[in-house]
C-alpha cells in the first residue's frame, strides 16, 4: 500500500531523464524541429494540428492551405486556412465528400473524392468564390473499398491524370485468399489499375471521355508532373503478402521487405506490369507474380517499363513532389521528395517508413542514392515497429517561398519544413 | 509506464501461480492448462495468419483494418465470430465507429482446432476477456456453412 502511494511521485521523477534523453536525441541541432529529425540547417513547425484525415494539400500564392480530408468532418471535407506567421487557422470548409486529391492550377482549385473530380474556381485572393457549387469534370470512377482513392495531377496542357487504384491485392480469384491464383487476363486493368487522363475544364466525363494513359499500375497515391521535362511521375503501392498468400515460396523476412516500391516515370500508353510481376528491388528484376506461376525467381514483364527507382517494400508513398523552390539548398532543385505514410504489412517483422525521403534528380533523371530528409513521424522507435505511429506522412506541397508541407492523416498536423541557415 | 507494466506484471505472474495452486488443489487443474494451451497454440496461428492485417497486438491499421480490441465481433455471440474466419468478412461496416476498405480474405483452410485456438486467443488477448471458443462449436459452425 506504501508503495502505492509513493509511485505517482517516483514516477514523474524516473521519467524526467528519459525525457531529457529522448528531446536530445529527437532534436540533434535546435529545438525548432517540431519533434522531426532533419538535416541540418532545416527547421520544422506546426502549423495546423488536429485536423482530421488531411491526405492531400494544396498552398495558395498567398500562404493559405487547402487541404483534402479522407473523411469528412463536420461534413466538410475540404478546409481552408489562413496562415500568418508560422500558424495557419481554419476560416472555413467545404465540399461535403471524403477523398484525397487536391491541386492548384491556373485560378482553380481541383479536389477529388473516391469517384469523382471538382474543380472550384479561385478568385484574385486564391479564395474559392462558390463553395457549394464546384463543376464536377469526372464522374463515376470505380470504388470498391480498396485502394479507393483518386490522386490527381495537371500537366501545363490542360489535362488533369487521376489514378484509379486496382481492388485488389494481385487480381487473384479470391482477394488476398492464401494460395488463390491469378485471373486470367485480369479483368480489373479494364477500369481500374491506371492512370486515366482528362481535360481540365470539361463537365462530367466518363471513363470513354479519357484517355487509359498507363496501365497495370497496382495502386498510385503520390504523383507530380515533373516541369523538367514536362512528365507524369508517379509512386506505386506494391503487392502486399508474399509470405502469406504463398508461405512456401517466400519467408516472413523475404515478405517483409519485398517487392519494391516504385517510382515510374509515364509515357502514354506505358504497362508498369500489375498484377503478372513485381520489381525485386535486389535483384533488380521483374519477377512473375506467384499467382501467375512464378516461384520467387522466374522473371517476366517483357515490355513493361522498369521503375526509375525502387524503394523497399510496404513503406506506402503517399506524397510526390518535385522540388522547385529557391529556399533549399541546390542540390535539391528538381529533386523529388516522397512521403511515406508506413507500412503495415511487414508485421510480424516491425513496420518501417513513417517518413520524408529525397531523391536527388539531374536533367529529369534521378541521380545518386535516395537519403531519408525528415524522420520522427512516428514518435518512439516502438511506437514505429508496432505500427502504432503518431504521424503518418500523407501529402506534400511546396509554398511560394520554397518551404516544404507534409501532411499527417493519422493525427491531421500540418508540417512546414525551411531552410534556415 | 514501463516500470508499472513491470510491476504489475510480476504481481500479476504471483497472482497466477498462487491461484494456480490454489486450483491445483481443487482439480480443476486440467481445463486451466487446456485453456493456457489454446490460446498458446491461437498465438502461433494468429502470427501466421492474422497479425499482418491485425498487426501483433491486435490494434489493426488505421482505414483499412479494423482492431480486434473491444469489438463486438470479438467479444460477441461466438458462431459468428467463427463464420467470419471460416467465410471472410467484406461488409465495410462501423467497427467502432470507423470503417475499414481492406478486405479478410476466407481462412476455411484453418483446422477445426486451429479456429478454436485462434479465436480463443483473441478472445484472451489485447485487453479483452472472453469465454474459449471450443472445437466442437467451430466444427458445428463449419457444417452450417458448407453448401
């Protein structure tokens, strides 16, 4: 009973240091980093928190923010904030829908749900001028619960790409059932499984009224058009379930960190391969799906495309963004930086990811070896491996001062990350 | 937290032992170390089939696979928690008041004992407490489903 009472005293005591240890190893060069690791010379803070799913995000010549939630609150599913300083505040939402694409260009705002696309138009204050009554210009994207959301992007002719993810894991004939094989000519690539391609300004097109841009990609949720040269770039989700789908085939270690996932860069008509192979980031090879016959070796794919980098497996690329500010340093001119929101199917080996990777481009082609740019989403280093992160990185945008948002959908915080030398 | 978890986990490991020899005296003995056994072998069958959607300790992943933690599939009327292991689930309902867009594929290939063990295990872990699920419910529940 003594002891009882002494605790809530000895406690607070005990986890002094440990706190004191945990802040100086989060925070190697100044307290301004907002719980991240970052190189040095960066700062992070917060800007918005508590927001709800924010997925995507869009930031005005102004400053303010639009973000795109996965669910709506309050029924709105879109929220605008004002920032002034370092801190942004809700004015309003809009648009009463769950999704995750949301894109500024030339005067509109495009935001997507899990089937459709909107288009609000901006005015001279990159204000929304009629909340309520946004154009839809697609309609009818396929939603079947997996892999449900829509990513968007616009290139500078008026076209806008939208991703609609495959639902499924690798098309087998019963979905992530153990030993279930593949569909013949998997039926899913008719509509779903791609990149589909529209214009920016016409109402209510359908699947016929675009353009199949690329096919056999699993599930895209990060994407950017590279201004360099003037190119989709997008990060595939890669199959999950290796080790469980085909126990004798793969280990749970083998399972954990393959197959890759990839970074592609797009030309019309291009076939990334899903769901026939996967791209072994070791091996450096297209290898056949097990639910196609391949035993973990056989490789396969001809006339697929080879990704332009392949990172580890199920760490989950929510976010793209090709770097095009002044305020960072050269070196990341033109270079990518991809979020990954964590992975989740690597357990029972622990989860990793749960961070901001940048990739080094030179003259539209990645140049040199990807290096983690911003760690420390995910809190403690249990926290990480039990999948029970803090924050998940989801949506990257860049502000007319070259500083760079991410996104968190797990906990709705806002990050902006400078340059401060 | 690690030092109360510590502590109580001890207490917890002296309560266990002493009621066990308490119920060594009282022989009831055998359904004690029949129950210990099931949900050590639903353990094993639960990281080899489970944990990769549900994650290890049963807190599944955020949108897209719900927790084992407190549901009222879990803790709930037992034949249908069989029949979601034996024939999947992909109803996109609320699980505690969110819903999840992946899907749980059928684990019919599980034996009988298999399901027993793992349900028994879910049923015993994560903060839940629950009755054991016996092999002869499952076996019923399996003969309801076939065709």
């Amino acid at each position: 009973m003594k002891n009882n009472r002494l605790l809530p005293f000895i406690l607070p005591l005990m986890a002094i240091p440990a706190l004191v240890i945990s802040i100086a190893l989060k925070n190697p060069s100044s307290a301004d980093t907002a719980g991240l690791i970052l190189p040095s010379g960066f700062e992070a803070n917060i800007v918005a928190d508590n927001l709800g799913s924010a997925r995507h995000i869009a930031i005005t010549k102004q400053g303010d923010i639009y973000v795109k939630l996965n669910r709506a609150k309050n029924g709105k599913g879109i929220l605008y904030l004002h920032q002034t300083g370092d801190k942004a505040t809700v004015v309003n939402g809009f648009g009463n829908y769950a999704g995750t694409g949301m894109y500024i260009k030339n005067g509109y705002l495009y935001a997507s749900s899990n089937e459709d696309v909107y288009r609000y138009k901006l005015n001279d204050k990159d204000e929304v001028i009629n909340p309520n009554e946004p154009e839809r210009i697609v309609v009818g994207l396929l939603n079947r619960h997996e892999h449900e959301s829509k990513s968007i992007v616009l290139d500078n002719n008026g076209n806008i790409y939208v991703n609609v993810g495959a639902y499924s894991n690798s098309c087998q004939e019963k979905d992530r059932q153990k030993g279930s094989m593949g569909r013949k000519g998997c039926p899913i690539l008719d509509s779903a499984g791609g990149i589909w391609e529209f214009k920016a300004d016409k109402l209510n097109q359908h699947y016929g009224d675009g353009i199949h841009y690329a096919k056999g990609l699993r599930n895209v949720v990060g994407l950017d058009w590279n201004q360099q040269d003037n190119q989709l770039f997008v990060m595939q989700h890669g199959r999950d379930q290796l080790h469980d789908l085909f126990p004798d085939l793969y280990t749970t270690q083998q399972s954990a960190i393959e197959p890759a996932e990839c970074l592609y860069a797009i030309k019309e008509g291009d076939n990334a391969g899903w769901p026939y192979i996967y791209y072994d980031q070791e091996k450096h090879e297209k290898i056949l799906a097990p639910e196609y016959g391949g035993d973990g070796r056989k490789t396969a794919g001809e006339g697929t495309i080879n990704p332009a980098v392949a990172f580890p497996g199920h760490l989950a690329p929510d976010g793209l963004l090709f770097y095009t500010g002044n305020q960072f340093p050269e070196r990341y001119k033109n270079g990518a930086f991809i979020a990954f929101h964590g992975s989740w199917n690597r357990a029972p080996e622990p989860q990793a990811g749960y961070f901001v990777v940048f990739q080094p481009f030179k003259d539209g082609r990645p140049d040199g070896k990807w290096e983690v740019f911003a760690d420390g989403f995910a809190g403690t280093q249990t926290q990480k491996e039990s999948g029970n992160a803090v924050h998940r990185p989801c949506g990257l945008a860049q502000g007319l001062d070259g500083s760079l948002y991410v996104t968190d959908d797990n906990k709705g915080t806002i990050y902006k990350i400078s340059y401060k030398k | 937290m690690k030092f109360i978890k510590f502590a109580s986990s001890i207490l917890f490991m002296l309560i266990i032992s002493t009621s066990l020899k308490a119920q060594i005296k009282h022989s009831s003995r055998s359904s004690k170390v029949h129950l210990a056994l099931s949900i050590a072998n639903g353990k094993a069958v639960y990281t080899q089939n489970c944990a990769t959607c549900h994650q290890v300790d049963g807190h599944g992943v955020q949108n897209m696979n719900p927790p084992l933690i407190q549901t009222s599939y879990v803790l709930g009327d037992k034949t249908k928690l069989i029949k979601i292991v034996l024939n999947g689930f992909n109803e996109d309902v609320e699980i505690n008041g969110n819903t999840y867009s992946n899907t749980m594929p059928s684990h019919d290939f599980l034996k009988d004992q298999e399901i027993a063990d793992v349900l028994t295990y879910i049923r015993h872990s994560f903060g839940n407490k629950a009755s054991a699920v016996s092999v002869a419910m499952v076996k019923s529940a399996r003969g309801a489903t076939k065709k």
